[in-house]
C-alpha cells in the first residue's frame, strides 16, 4: 500500500478582497486560516488561531516586518510570528502552521493536503 | 585518524554535550554513537508537563544532529561495558568499541518498596511514555460510568510532585498529594515558606498531606487504595509516584567504578572517572561525592567534557553547582537561593512572613548581620533576581528592608564586581562591565557576547540598570523601523506636513513598520486631525482595538462602550442599551468610568449594533483608544447638600470637549463638587475639585500598576480659564510625550517636573500657549463620530466580517456559558494554569 498524498487547491477570494499590509480570516473546511498581503503583493496563508492565548484572531493582528521578514502581531498578547514560516519569533517553541498559497486568475487559492490510497 | 565516542543516554545532557563536541570539533576528530534507551529524538524533560498541556513531542524536541559523524541508536539499552577492552555491550548481543566513553545515563524515579507499587493503576513521571500512560489511564477513569469524583494519589510533594498534581487535575482528576517530610518541596523552602506554599497549593484545589508515608496500595474491586502511615485510606483512581530520583548508575558499579555514597559515579572536578577513558555527567554523575538533580550543573558538566575530549583543560566549578532555584509552579512563585536553610554555623534568619498578601520571605545573614548567606521567597520571587547574586557579598542594606514590601529596591549599584548577575551562564558584574567597556552598549548586545540573560532571563531588569549605571544612555528610538522617539516622530510629521505611514517610514525610517510604531504614527495622524482614523492606509496602522473600534477580550470578540458624557444618562438611554444588550445576548458590566461595557460582541455584529445605538443618540465612547475616556463626575450642587458647583455640567462640558483626541496613552479625568472629592478626581490625568469660587486644577494622576494622586497645578481659577489651561496641558502632552507614557511619568521626566510644566503652560515661557490651543480648537472642530462614520461608509463596514469567503459564519471557536444569569466566554480545555519553569 502506498500512501497518494494529493494537494487539493481551495478557492478563498479574489485577491483584491484582500488589503495591503492587512489580514483577513478565512474559513477553509472548519479549519480557520489568516491571509495576509503585503506591501509586495505576495499573499501569506497560516493558521487564524494564535497559539499564546487561544483565541482565532492573528488576522486581525498588525503587519509590519522584522529584519525584513515580513509578520504579524498578535492582537491578544502581541507575540510576533513570521509569515514565511509561522515561527513565533519573540517564543522560538511557538509556532504556527503554514499554509500555500497561489493566486490563479486573480484567486487567491490554499492548499490542503488530502490524504488518499 | 578519526576516534570513536560512545555516549550512553539519549536525553538532554548527553544531546548537550553531543552538540557542543560537534560545535568546536571542525577537524572531525570524533566520530559519536549515541545510544539511548528510549524510542524517541532527545527531548526538553524539565518541561514534560507541559505535554500534558497539549504541546507535543515535535514541541519538546531538541531537534536531531543531522550530521555523518553523530549515529543515533534509539531503543537501543546498553546491558554491559568492558573496561579491558573498550567496548560496550547492547542487547542484542552486538558490541561497540570505543576510545572514549561518556555515561550520560540520567537517573531513574525513586519507588518508595511498599507492597502494591507494581499494581495496574500505578505510574511514575519521568518520560513521555509515562506521561502516555497516565493520561490513557486517567481517560478510562472519566469514561468509567458511576458516580463520584475521579481521584490520584500522587507519592511526593516536591517539585516533580506538585507538577504531577497539576497534570492530574488538567486531565480531570482530583489530586491528592502525600509527602513524607513535614512540608511541601523540603528541599528548595523552609517550614515557613512550606506553610503558605501549601496553602497557595491547596486554593486550586489540589488536597496535601504532609508528614505522613504511603505504607502500601491495595486493589479495591478495580480501583486503588493508599493506605498511610497515619492510618488513614485514600481511594484512587490513579496513582502516581514523584517521590524523587536516584541516580542511574547500575551500568557503572557492574564494570567496578566507584559510586558515591547516595549513588552516582564518582567523577573529578573533569568530570572523570577514574578510567581515563570513562566520563561521567548529568544526573548520574556525582562530582566530588555529590549528585546534582538540575539540568544547568548537567549542560555545565557536557561542556567540560567535550572542552575536555578536544584537549581542552575546562574544570566544573564551584559557581556551575549553584543550587539557587527560581519556579512557578501552578502559578506560585517560588525560589531559593544560597544556604536556604541557614546551614552555616551561626547563621540568622531573617522572616518576613504575610499570610494575608500570600508572600513568605527569608534571608539568612551571617551571625554579624554583614553577609548575605541565602534566602527563599514563596508568593513573589521578584526579588530574586537582584538578591541572588549577592549571596557572599556583603549587605547593602538592612536585610529586613531588602524584603519588606516598599523597602529597598536593589539595582545594579548593590553589586561587587565579583557577583554573578546570570547564575545560568554564569556571568559576573564585572564581566558585563568590561562588556560594556567593549562596546556592548545594548541589553541585546550584552547577551550576545556575554550570554547573560539567555536562559531564564530572570537577570535582564539588572543588565538594563548596569547599562544605566556603566553611563550608557539607553536609545529612544522607537523600533527597528524608527531611529527617533515618539515627540521626535510628532514633530517631524507635523513640520513637513506627511499624512501617510508610508511616506514617513520612505522618508525617515526603514522597513514597513511593526506593532510598534505603527499604532505610533496612527496615533500622531489622528493628533493632527488626519480624517477618519480607519481610512485608506490608515486602517492599516491601527491595534485591533482601533481597527475594529471596539476592544478585543480574551477570547476574540469584543467589547462595545457607548459614550455616557459625565456618567449622566437618561432612563431611554438606559433602556436602549439595556435593549441592544438584550437583543444580541450581550454581557454588561457597570465599568469604573461611570458607563455601560457590553461584551461577547462577534466583530460581524458590531455594525448592527452600533446602527441601533447611533440610531438612538449614542457615539463612540474610545473605550478601545489612546484617546480620552471619560470625565467622571458627582452629582455636585445640582442635587447634593454640599455641593460648591456643577460638577456634572463642567465633566459634560470637558468630556465632549475633549472626546475623540488621539495621545500618547489613555487620558482620564473626573469633576468633584467640593473637597469630599466623590468623583476621585486626584486619580485622573486631570482631575478638578471645585471650591467656594472656582475650580483647582490637579494633573499627572493615576490608577493602575502604581497608582499616583494629581498634583495641584493652579487653584481657584474660574471655568474659562480652567478649560484653557487643560487645553493647553493635553496638547502638550500630546507632541512631546512618549509613546505609551501617561501623564505621571511625563511630568516626573520632564527637566524641571511640575514646575516646568507650570511655567510652560500658564506662564507661557516657551510661547508656544498660543499654538497649543489653536492645537486645541482645530481639534474640537473636526470631531466627528467615528462609529457614524464607519456605519455612512460601505467600503469602512465591509471589513467587519467573519471570514473573507463566509462572511456572516460566527468563529466557531466562540461559545459561551451562562454565570450568574449572562453570557460569559465558555472555559477553553485543556485550561492552562501555568507551564512551570525552572532556572538556576
């Protein structure tokens, strides 16, 4: 038996749905996930639900970057994670899950692994 | 020709010393065969609690040594070594040779020998695999149908003890801690602190018995009985034994090395045994005769060794074996330090002890009072960090100062060069010094060629006040993105006339901003009267709570706080926000600012919300801005027998005033009638008290951490002048003051204090009174509400929603449960209740 391992791409929105340097939360087969675009252009994708307290809200945290990797805030306790690799980078055990992102024809889509036979 | 290093044990001293060998030999000199006992990657045991917690074994991990010269053997049990021929024997019967051989074995947890400690149901804490154990046994115990409480015995009362307590309740089950000595954690704290440590312990509901052994365990039709030493039969689910460890040394004693006499090889200050080929370190290893049970003496003891294996001349020291202990555990703090238990020949203790405030502490003083010799804090261990040090150093202050509460607070200064400011690195004073000579004028420089402060951190407060005191002044730029201070950034903006972030941090910072300075410069648009502080880039910039003009609870959803100018209210105000509330099962809370907070608002509700209240008369009352909140009030002479003036009609005025006006923190104030003060006005950042002719106006009060009384800036001034000096004073504060700085600190900042400020905004030296209250006045005339305006704007109300591509679904991870007769947020499982940490 070999495990198939297909990526399944869901449709989320429009990427001018999405605002420069701002979040907005998605809701992906009840798993919550938190889209940011930054100032680039580029769309990052990782879990909404922030890990220090709990509550599903890291889209609604501040964008900035630091060193030049780009970030956000949590809004609760105001840990800063990295969007390239969900790293909470103020408590290095901490860490978010990643999600990838492309945008084809305007779409910003997220892939969820399916596991198959 | 490459050696072979054989290390036996897998866990976080022999990761360690694996990892620092790999670190310094780039020559490849050793090849390394680790072999450990059990089937996993080697993982942080002084936080295996926090498993039961939900972080997992991918969390815990050290992280694996990707590299050809490291060959892990997991489940691999070493059952012999022969010392004649340099070899080690496995269980399956292969042998591997070594050159060198470190025993990195541990410890095993020590079994008290009563009858029935082998019984099903009974478990130690060590591994993860036990804590798999525990947690599988205690789910059958709740799915087990019947009724009563589902209960663990847990052998033990030290720190392993109460941390197995903890992980028993977080799994459902009612604890029940038994420790043979006469109080909790014997080691680390004295009988007094033992005392109010149980009675911490003892509040989250976690039942202890001291003074008393486990005599045996009986099996009672499928559950467990623990019967004690004093007769009485404690019936358990679970049971669970944390009594201690014991050096795992038995591999040792059966190739004939000597062991101390409480167990552990033997080892020199090298941390050898007394074959050249064979060291020792980590729990099993017993320097000088004695075994150390902390993993910091542990990672100093792998840093010998691998110093040593390389041809290094590396030696353990005296101050690597410092036993000081700092811990929270089940949210107490805890710590001792030195000779807690006033050992020393003449030693004087030193005891302050409030039963009420939940603190206990102790010093320990040599007999002429002149020598700090150890201590132990229970309840609040915030003095830890600066007394620790000072073990063997002379007293700089009367011992009973240095706990009492308001007594000294010792910074760096208290300091000989010769004390260790990080006891985890082992860092002193003096070397920070010389560090700070070197040009390390940063606290993040100062770790960085020094290590202090990176481990527990405990230390970092006194690396901050030797930075100060070395005259290094500690810069004011407000981030990475900012090399200038707030007032610095308020001036430029305002000088050059920028209205966006983005021009400003092209022009005059770097990168694209963070939490820090973007709030910031929101804040300084807003002063300037940049329009509606959610549009266009704007938005962008603000905290959640801005962003969402609501503020953020625990859980996600919000708070909403209509404006209740004064705290007057009509009985139809009333009514409607009694209606809102109703209607969108909001809970409600009279807050301290004399109006109404309703809370579990979902962000995709708060339009709806806010059209029935805008609808009815009611704006925003910035209860989630660095803005003004309210002006509280009495009643004064409109209703009150002893009221000198109205009070209500002066706190409307100003709060309407006022409202809406982005500073650096919260700004609150408060009208009293006459000097009986019911409005509590000297604790607001402008808090005026009527008199028979006038007003006195009082500033830079406040509540919170360390709350201040306002100080009488002028007295007996009529209402027109009043308003005009508190223009002219928020003003003032508002350009120059720094971020997150209230009025307090600002004023005691100021060159001058007081009577600068005085001179500045009533006196007008520096003639800027003018320009202030213009300030002022532009403000007042361009208030506008900005929750009407969100509700005018379709573009500003679209960003309310749930989820960009369902945006009317409430998160699904908000629920509520009902208190007292309203909603409250549902408790969230497992409920964390505080990971331990433990440092040295």
């Amino acid at each position: 038996m070999t495990a198939v391992v297909v990526t399944v791409w869901t449709l989320v929105c429009r990427v001018d749905q999405l605002e420069p340097e701002r979040g907005a939360a998605a809701l992906l087969d009840g798993r919550q996930v938190a889209l940011f675009r930054t100032h680039e252009g580029t769309v990052h994708a990782i879990d909404n639900l922030d890990p220090c307290s709990g509550a599903a809200v890291l889209s609604r945290g501040i964008v900035g970057d630091r060193g030049g990797v780009p970030t956000v805030a949590s809004p609760v306790y105001k840990q800063v994670f990295s969007l390239l690799d969900g790293t909470c980078l103020d408590e290095p055990e901490v860490r978010v899950d990643v999600h990838e992102v492309r945008i084809r024809d305007g779409i910003v889509e997220i892939a969820t692994p399916w596991a198959g036979r | 020709m490459t050696r072979e290093l054989v290390v036996v044990g897998h866990g976080m001293v022999g990761h360690r010393l694996v990892a620092a060998l790999r670190d310094r030999d780039t020559d490849g000199t050793w090849h390394v065969t680790v072999l450990g006992e059990e089937d996993r990657p080697a993982y942080d045991r002084v936080a295996l609690s926090s498993y039961v917690d939900g972080r997992t074994e991918d969390d815990l991990s050290l992280g694996t040594h990707d590299d050809p010269l490291v060959d892990v053997r997991r489940a691999t049990s070493v059952v012999g070594i022969d010392r004649e021929a340099c070899e080690v024997r496995i269980a399956t019967g292969e042998t591997i040779g070594y050159d060198a051989l470190v025993l990195a074995t541990g410890s095993v947890p020590f079994v008290p020998p009563v009858p029935g400690r082998d019984l099903l149901g009974c478990f130690v804490y060590r591994t993860l695999d036990d804590l798999d154990a525990i947690t599988a046994a205690a789910e059958a115990a709740m799915a087990r149908p019947g009724p009563g409480r589902r209960s663990a015995v847990v052998v033990g009362g030290g720190l392993l003890g109460l941390e197995a307590a903890r992980a028993m309740r977080l799994l459902g089950l009612s604890p029940h801690v038994v420790e043979i000595a006469p109080r909790l954690m014997p080691v680390q704290v004295d009988e007094g602190g033992g005392a109010l440590l149980r009675s911490l312990v003892e509040r989250q509901d976690i039942a202890v018995r001291c003074g008393v052994s486990v005599t045996g365990i009986a099996d009672d039709r499928g559950r467990l009985v623990a019967q004690l030493s004093d007769g009485v039969e404690l019936d358990a689910d679970l049971v669970v034994f944390s009594a201690g460890i014991r050096a795992a040394d038995g591999l040792a004693r059966a190739t004939g090395l000597a062991v101390g006499e409480r167990g552990g090889v033997l080892v020199d200050d090298r941390c050898r045994t007394a074959d050249e080929h064979v060291w020792a370190v980590g729990e099993c290893a017993a320097l000088e005769g004695r075994t150390y049970g902390l993993v910091a003496p542990g990672y100093a003891m792998a840093e010998v060794v691998a110093d040593r294996l390389l041809g290094g001349d590396a030696r353990m020291t005296p101050a690597e074996l410092d036993m000081s202990t700092q811990l929270k555990l089940l949210g107490v703090d805890v710590a001792s330090f030195g000779d807690a238990h006033a050992t020393t020949e003449g030693a004087l203790p030193v005891v302050i002890n409030d039963p009420v405030a939940g603190t206990y502490a102790k010093l320990v003083v040599s007999d002429d009072a002149a020598t700090l010799l150890g201590g132990v804090l229970v309840g609040d261990a915030s003095r830890y960090a600066a007394l620790r040090p000072l073990v063997g150093a002379a007293l700089p202050a009367d011992p009973v100062a240095l706990i009492a509460p308001n007594g000294v607070e010792l910074g760096a200064d208290a300091l000989p060069d010769s004390a260790q400011v990080c006891s985890c690195n082992a860092v002193t004073k003096g070397a920070l010094r010389s560090a700070v000579a070197e040009g390390a004028h940063t606290v993040g420089a100062l770790k960085a060629c020094t290590r202090a402060g990176t481990s527990c951190g405990s230390c970092v407060p006194l690396l901050k006040s030797i930075l100060v005191r070395e005259g290094v002044e500690l810069s004011t730029a407000l981030c990475e993105h900012f090399a200038h201070s707030r007032a610095e950034l308020f001036e430029i903006v305002a000088g050059a006339g920028i209205t966006t972030f983005s021009e400003l941090v092209a022009r005059h910072g770097t990168g694209r901003g963070c939490d820090v300075c973007k709030p910031v410069v929101a804040s300084i648009l807003a002063s300037l009267g940049g329009g509606h502080i959610l549009a266009g880039e704007q938005a962008g910039l603000q905290d959640t709570n801005d962003r969402f003009l609501a503020n953020m609870q625990r859980d996600g959803t919000y708070s909403v706080v209509p404006r209740v100018p004064g705290g007057e209210i009509t009985p139809d105000g009333l009514i409607v926000i009694g209606e809102v509330a109703r209607d969108f099962g909001l809970y409600t809370k009279i807050t301290g600012g004399q109006r109404i907070d309703m809370f579990g608002a979902r962000v995709e509700q708060l339009p709806a919300i806010w059209r029935r209240l805008v609808d009815a008369g009611f704006e925003s009352g910035h209860a989630y801005g660095k803005a003004l909140r309210t002006v509280k009030s009495c009643v004064g002479t409109t209703w009150c027998r002893f009221g000198q003036q109205d009070s209500v009609g002066l706190a409307v005025e100003l709060e309407l005033r006022y409202r809406g006006l982005r500073s650096p923190h919260k700004i609150k104030s408060g009208v009293s009638g006459c000097a009986r003060e019911c409005a509590e006005a000297r604790s607001k950042d402008f808090g005026i008290i009527a008199t028979e002719t006038g007003w006195n106006l009082y500033v830079g009060g406040n509540g919170g951490f360390t709350p201040r009384h306002a100080d009488l800036l002028v007295s007996d001034v009529d209402t027109e002048t009043l308003v005009r000096l508190v223009d002219r004073f928020l003003m003032f504060y508002v350009r120059t003051a720094d971020r997150l700085q209230r009025t307090a600190p600002w004023i005691e900042a100021m060159e001058g204090g007081l009577d600068h400020l005085r001179a500045v905004i009533v006196d007008d030296s520096l003639g800027i009174c003018a320009d202030l209250e213009a300030a002022m006045a532009a403000h007042v005339a361009s208030y506008t509400d900005e929750w009407a305006g969100v509700l005018a704007d379709d573009e500003k109300l679209l960003r309310f929603v749930s989820f960009v591509n369902a945006p009317g679904t409430p998160d699904p991870t908000i629920s509520f449960v009902t208190e007292r007769g309203q909603p409250v947020p549902a408790p969230r499982t497992p409920v964390l209740i505080g990971i331990p940490e433990v440092g040295s």
